[in-house]
C-alpha cells in the first residue's frame, strides 16, 4: 500500500503558483461542465489532477471525491482519506473553483435551446 501522508498533510502554503493556478482551472473547467451538462466533476478533476499534476490516480479519485464529499460521496472518500489517498489542500481550492464555475455553468444551460 502507497503510504501518501504527504498528500494529506501538504499545506497550502507549500503549493505552488503553478499548482495553484492548475487546481483552479482544473476545479472551473469540471464546475463549470457539471453545471453546464449536468454531470458529475470527477471526469474531469481526477484526469486533470493525474496528468497535470502528476498525482497517483487513488489520490485523484480521493481527492476528487472529497471536493463533491456532501451530495454523494461521503463514505467513499471517508475510505480514500483513512487510506491516505486524499489531499486536503488541493481539495478546497477544488471545491471553491468548483462550486464557483459550477454557477455559471448553470446559468448558460439555463439559457440554451432544447
């Protein structure tokens, strides 16, 4: 088993402009399709968490199900995190450019035709 305390435990000061500015576009770009499309984020956040930011895929999925932790993935992430397979830090700044773009994703569905 991976032991990843370093992706738990990574604060968000230690994060880098780089990696900031990637985790909000990542968090927009999946907000910004669920509101839009009605899908869920994780098909875009654990692709763009693993190829952008070169994050064990387990760690992605954990930590993408923590960002929609409250509607539907509780006990799922609560099982990534015991495991060490979520990153808290990355999660928020996910779930505030989600939450965010998601929004606006709403309000241009909203308006579309058919």
């Amino acid at each position: 088993m991976l032991n990843s305390k370093i992706l738990t435990t990574r604060k968000m000061s230690e994060m880098s402009l780089t990696q900031l500015m990637l985790l909000i576009l990542i968090g927009s770009a999946a907000g910004f399709a669920s509101g839009l499309l009605g899908i869920g984020g994780a098909i875009i956040m654990v692709p763009g968490m693993i190829y952008l930011l070169h994050m064990p895929q387990q760690a992605a999925q954990g930590t993408s199900l923590a960002v929609m932790l409250l509607p539907i993935g509780i006990f799922a992430a609560l099982q990534y995190y015991q495991k060490g397979f979520v990153n808290l830090s990355y999660a928020v700044v996910l779930i505030i450019a989600f939450v965010i773009s998601s929004y606006f994703g709403s309000l241009l569905a909203v308006h579309l035709q058919g």
